[in-house]
C-alpha cells in the first residue's frame, strides 16, 4: 500500500508538472508564431500602402507601432517581392528588386502556389503572403520570414530542452525526496495498525473474563435466553477482534522473509475442495475453471484467505440454486481469479464501496450476518500483492476479479 500510495504521488506531481509544461510550450510556440505573423501582415499593409517601399519619412508610418516598427535600416532587412496579376489571375509582372534568393521562375512558381491556396492571407513554405484586388487585377506581396521563423523554432528547442531537463531533474527530486513526503501518513498508518493491534489484545482478556463468567452463570442458573443472548454476542465482538487483527496484517507490506513462489492452482483447487460440501448442502452449485501449473511469487496464507472470503461472500449472497463460478487463468501478464454468483436487487451504483471497511448494503447483501470487514481484508491482500480488485453486476450475476501480477 505504501509503494503503491508513493508511486501515485509521484505519478500526480510529474503529470501536474508535464500538463503545466505542455501549456507553457504551447502558449510559447502560439505566441511567437502570431508575433511573426503580425510582424509580417503589419509590414505587407505598410508597403501596400507606400507602393511596394519603405519610406520612413512617409505618412503611413506610424512610430508607436509595435508590430513593425520602420527604420533606416528596414528596407535592407526586409526582403520581398511583389507581382502584378491580372484579372484571371496570371503573372503579369514581378519585381525582384528586394529580393536575392529567388529567379523570376522560382517566383512565379511560388506565386502560382499561392493563388492555389485560394486565401488572400497565408503561408507558403516560409513566406508571408497578402493578395489586395486592384483594378483590373490584383497585387501579391510576399515576404520572407526565414529568420523570423526560424528564430521562433529555435525558441521552442530550447523551451523543449529546458522543459525536459526540468522534468528529469523533478523526477528525480520526487524519487529521493517522496519517501520523507508520504511519511507522515506512513507513520499515521502504522499508529492506525498499532492501535488496532494493541487494542485487540487489551479486550481479549476482558473478554475471556466475560465468556468464563457468563458459562460460571449458566452452570449455576441454567440456561437462560439473556445468557445466550450475551454469549452470541461475545462470541460475535471475539470475532469481529479477529478480523480486525486480520485487516491490519494483510495491509502491511509483504516482507522478502515470508514471500516465496507457490502453486495457486493447488491453492484454488484446495479452496474449491473445502467449500464444495457447504455450497452443496446449502442447494446450490459450485464450476471451477482453473488453469493447471500457476504459480505465484507471494504468501500463500494470504492467498487461502483471499480464495475463503470471496467464496464465502458468494456463498452467502447466491440465489437460492444457484451456481457459484471460480475461475483462474492467465491474463496477459496478470493472474486473473474471478468469482461469480446470481444475486438479484443490487444496487450497481453501491458496488464500489463493498471494498470499504464495515460497509453493509441493503437487504440483500445483510442477510448473512457478516460485519463488512471481509471484501476489505480481499481488496487488502490484493493490494498487498501489487494487483487490483473489482466487480460488476450484470444480468442478475455479481462477479469480483483480482488481477494479479505474476512476478509480485
């Protein structure tokens, strides 16, 4: 439960770290791609409004411009060219003039690329493209933006490599430092079990000294309905003790000593050979489907008690004639052990809190007396063993499965 309780943590922390990253590097490619592309648009409008120039000293220059801002400087920073199509959208002429990188052919080709698109505002490759409706034909201004884009892709290289060395660096702050972070709940957990523990151990004797009493009055008295009443009852808190001791075990982590492999299709087998004769004199049937030769790497006791208190449970709660269905097999790389009955009236909605400590439902699943600590101490052996615990209700039949891995 520890492991698995720090390996969540650990798998919060990075996935609340990778999202938050995600946002950062995707707000960070999206803006520089729209200051490039503004950059770009205001700079097309401005020489389509000077006639294909720059002249700082024109009236349409604005210096509080932030997005393009004409220098001096501009017009020899700047390339690109301009062409004149006509009505039908032919090449009519082009001009080269601030332009080295391309020839009039490789410039027609990009502008036919272009009318292609069929937008008047775009990309084409690396160049910035507007197109303005003239009289008798329209006006093509296309600007490099090499640098611009690429300057913007070498940003989000860097971001990438920074984002990832920062999860690499957290990732390994989490694996040292996630111990000392999920400690106080360990050490509130162990207190948990410790007091469990202890505390069962100081009401044994009181409730031996109640059971010896109790028989020291019927041997006096005789037999006496308030007597029996109190012995069922302290015969039911001396069990309840013992379950409770039981829950608080399994939840600890399995230690190296008292793991070993072991046959769990002899203990599946063991287990069906046992309830065989109570399901049977109850009226109901009991199918078993195991796969020969499973072995597991765990405690094998856990393992009699897991098998015990799910068939016990579908015992309990199977409908009058009813077959009961074991099976276990080979799930990919999980051991699967299910478990079904017929039961009619669930409710679908309760069957996740089952698991929970001292959880009775309706009627239906009262009936047989139990104390709601059973299918805890199953979910915590499973646990216990690295796998996981379900069931569902379909078609009037319960089913619980354990997926279990084979190398826990």
């Amino acid at each position: 439960m520890i492991r698995s309780l720090r390996r969540k943590f650990i798998l919060i922390a990075m996935f609340s770290l990778l999202g938050t990253m995600v946002v950062l590097f995707a707000a960070i490619g999206i803006g520089n791609h729209r200051a490039t592309t503004n950059r770009a648009d205001r700079a097309i409008s401005l020489l389509r409004q000077n006639g294909g120039s720059f002249h700082p000293l024109g009236s349409h220059f604005d210096p509080s411009d932030r997005n393009f801002q004409v220098t001096p400087e501009t017009p020899f920073e700047t390339r690109y060219f301009i062409a004149e199509l006509t009505e039908q959208r032919e090449v009519k002429s082009v001009n080269l003039d601030h332009i080295a990188a391309l020839d009039r052919r490789t410039a027609v080709d990009t502008i036919s690329r272009i009318i292609d698109t069929g937008k008047n505002w775009g990309y084409v490759d690396h160049y910035r493209f507007g197109i303005f409706r003239d009289s008798g034909g329209s006006t093509v201004i296309v600007l490099d933006c090499f640098l611009q884009l690429q300057s913007a892709n070498n940003i989000l290289r860097i971001a990438a490599a920074v984002f990832l060395a920062c999860a690499l660096i957290v990732f390994v702050l989490l694996l040292l430092l996630s111990k000392r972070a999920i400690r106080p709940f360990v050490e509130n957990l162990e207190r948990q079990r410790q007091f469990v523990t202890d505390a069962s151990h100081e009401l044994k004797t009181p409730l031996a000294i109640l059971s010896a009493d109790l028989g020291l009055l019927e041997d006096t008295h005789g037999k006496d309905p308030w007597l029996e009443s109190a012995r069922t009852q302290t015969v039911r808190l001396d069990k309840l003790i013992k379950n409770l001791v039981e829950l608080a075990r399994t939840e600890e982590t399995v230690r190296e000593d008292a793991a070993a492999y072991f046959p769990l299709s002899d203990v599946a087998w063991a287990s069906v050979d046992a309830f065989q004769p109570l399901i049977e004199a109850d009226g109901k049937m009991l199918a078993a489907e195991i796969t020969e030769g499973i072995s597991l790497y765990g405690v094998q006791d856990n393992f009699f008690r897991l098998f015990s208190i799910l068939l016990d449970n579908a015992v309990k709660y199977c409908a009058p004639g009813g077959t009961i269905r074991l099976s276990l097999r080979q799930k990919g790389r999980n051991l699967c052990i299910s478990i079904s009955n017929p039961c009619a009236g669930l409710d679908p909605a309760q069957l996740p809190r089952y698991f929970d400590r001292f959880y009775r439902a309706d009627t239906a699943r009262t009936s047989g007396g139990g104390y709601g600590i059973g299918l805890s101490t199953a979910k915590a052996i499973v646990i216990r063993h690295r796998g996981r615990i379900s069931n569902r209700y379909a078609d009037g039949v319960i089913t619980f499965t354990a997926l279990i891995p084979q190398g826990s």
